[in-house]
C-alpha cells in the first residue's frame, strides 16, 4: 500500500470513530437521566481516545512529509560554541572609600611672634625633630641671660654656706635660705629654656612639607596654622557598609580597591572592621591597609572596594548572555549533540562581571552554544564556526 493510501485508511478510521461517538451521545440523550452522567463520561473519554489518537496520526504524518519532502529548505543555522567547565566562582559587592593616613598634621606655632627663619620648602622631605620654623624670642633670651647671671651668683652663696654649714659655722637658716634660692632660680631657668623652645617649630614626624601658609616677617600665633606635613608611606582606605553584609564579611577578606582617578588597582584584605552601627544610615565602617609604592596614593583620593561576599570552590560558570527564558520564567541554554541544538534547562545562582553561577543543569563538560544561540530552536540543524 502507498502513502497516499496509508493516509486516506487513517483519515477514514478517525472520521468512523468521531462519527460513532456522535451517534452513541445522540442515544444518550434520548436516554432515561438516571444513567445521562456516566454515559457522558464515558462518551468524553472516548472523544479524548480518539483526538490522542489522531493527533499522534498527523504527527507520525508530518513527520513522514517532512523525510521525503524534496522541495523542503533545511534551516542550517552558524554558531559558536564553549565547552562547561567546573571552577572557582566568586561574588563582589562594590562601596566607596576615602585614602587617608594618621601622618596628615598641620602644624601650629605654641607662642606669637614674627617668624624670623623658615628652614624648608613646599616639597622638602623632612626627619622627625628636625627644625622647620623659628619666631622671634629676643625678650626670652634676655630674661634668660639675665638668669644666668642671677643663677650663678646663687650657685656660689649656696655652695659656700654648705661648706660652712659642714664645718658648723653659720646658722641653719642661713644654709636653708641660699638652698632654697638656688634652686627656685634653676626652676626659673628651666621654664624659660621651656618657653624658649616653643619660638621653635619642629617636625612631629618624618614627611613631606606640602604647604607653607606663612612668609618670613609675618606675625604667627597659636590661632593659625602655619605648614602641612604629610607621611604617605603608612595609608589606608576607609568605607561605610550597610549593616545587610555585616554576616557575610570578616577581617581577612580579599578586596580588590581601584582608584579612577590615577587608573590603578591594589588587592588587599580587610583590616578591620568597625563595632558600631551608624543609626542615621545604618553602617559600619571598614579599614584596610594599602601600598603606596608608586607614591600616587595620596589623602581623601577616592577607591572604589570590590568586597567578596560570595565563594563557590567548584561550580559551572557561563556567560550571562547564554541564559535564555521561556515566558513562564524558567532558565534554559542550548547544547550541541551531533551538530543538532537540544534545549536544556538549568537553574542559575549569582552573577557577577556577566558571569553567571550555575546551580543545576550543568555538571560540566557540555558543548554551549555561544553566539547564535537566540536564533535556534531545539532540535536545529546547525553549523559551527570557529572563533
């Protein structure tokens, strides 16, 4: 029997069987309605028998036209592909933080007066101790050269009513009386000489002079600063974190800190982490040590913290682009097998850099189909071109 024959038998078996059943529901409704319900129930489930039956006839029929069909354009499809490899995949979350360093002082002079001597340049690099400006303290010297001559004079009364006072001679008050001026005088001395030091303005630590805010001749009191030094061996950055991550980062956390305004990027850890909670927008504060030693890093300079929330040691990552979505929300990609598309579904986790965690449907060692990927459909015939 040919084909055409083939199909016209089906045809007519499937017309005879939608016939009977109309005829047998034609009976049913003639019926007494004691027994209507099960008759109809029957005569449904007949009718579903017979639609599964010829729905899997003109399946079995297309398929048939679609094998010897000579004038059909078989849809051949190019794409590219990538195999599914299992690896490390991990989770940043991005906040903005400010370079500082504890050696940013700006300096101010301890007693007024009109600066007499500036030691260093905007730029000079400077050691701890080392004198950077004097003031003028001409009355402080007299007072002291003054008491020098006082002290003196007291010194000797004193030594010699000691050594008369060891040989018994004189009185006791006497000896008591030079004691005590001699001493309330090198008392003196030593608060001058104190107050003498503060017409010198010395480095707290070693550093850069970034700024002089004062000429020679000018007036300097204790109300004004007069030079910026700064250390910038010693930095770090700080950021505010919203208190959702408090659980997921620690202090020893890989961050990755990129700096847009001098185009780098250092990887660090986290050094610490705050214990309180700002109320008015719920943060904590973060701080993590940093190299300078290209030099650029420079205070209040803006970075932007790569900070790892998430780690997976071994999973399937795909690009984002591949994962595709049926209407009802459910994930799917496309795989190869025998240059032929198959439609897999998968069920995805985080992303990140449009790189994507896959949870399920994915072991690794599947061919993906990459670029093409949204003009198939499974099933597809398809050829692969190389990148």
């Amino acid at each position: 029997m040919n084909t055409k024959n083939q199909r016209y038998t089906m045809t007519t078996k499937a017309i005879l069987v939608l016939s009977a059943t109309a005829i047998t529901l034609g009976a049913c409704q003639s019926g007494n309605e004691g027994g209507e319900f099960n008759t109809l129930v029957q005569e449904r489930d007949s009718l579903k028998a017979a639609r599964k039956e010829i729905s899997a006839q003109i399946q079995t029929l297309e398929e048939r036209i679609q094998t010897i069909d000579t004038n059909r354009v078989i849809r051949v499809i190019n794409v590219t592909t990538m195999e599914a490899k299992p690896e490390s995949f991990e989770h940043y979350f991005t906040v903005q933080g400010i370079v500082e360093t504890d050696q940013n002082a700006q300096l101010f002079p301890e007693a007024a007066g009109r600066v007499t001597s500036i030691w260093v340049k905007e730029g000079t690099k400077v050691v701890k101790g080392q004198k950077l400006i004097t003031l003028d303290n001409s009355i402080v010297v007299k007072q002291i050269q003054e008491l020098k001559s006082r002290l003196s004079l007291a010194e000797n009364v004193y030594k010699k009513q000691e050594k008369l006072w060891d040989q018994k001679v004189g009185s006791e008050i006497q000896y008591l009386e030079a004691k005590n001026n001699y001493e309330s005088l090198k008392q003196n001395m030593e608060t001058l000489m104190a107050q003498n030091d503060l017409y010198v303005i010395n480095a707290p630590f070693g550093g850069v002079i970034d700024e002089i805010n004062i000429k020679e001749g000018e007036m300097a009191g204790p109300q004004m600063p007069v030079i910026r030094l700064i250390n910038t061996d010693d930095m770090y950055i700080k950021s505010d974190v919203t208190e959702r991550y408090l659980d997921k980062i620690k202090a020893g956390d890989s961050v990755r800190v990129f700096f847009p305004g001098i185009n780098d990027e250092q990887h660090t850890t986290i050094a610490r982490i705050g214990e309180f909670i700002n109320p008015n927008n719920r943060t904590f504060k973060i701080r993590l040590s940093l190299k300078n030693d290209k030099d650029l890093l420079k205070p209040n300079l803006l970075g932007e913290l790569n900070i790892r929330d998430y780690v997976n040691d071994s999973t399937v990552v795909i690009p984002s682009s591949m994962v595709q979505m049926t209407p009802s929300g459910d994930e799917f990609v496309f795989l190869l097998e025998d240059n032929k598309t198959k439609k897999v579904a998968i069920e995805t986790g985080m992303t990140y850099n449009d790189r994507v965690e896959i949870l399920s449907g994915l072991s690794g060692g599947e061919v993906l189909i990459d670029k093409g990927a949204r003009s198939i459909k499974d099933g597809d015939t398809v050829n692969v071109l190389s990148k």
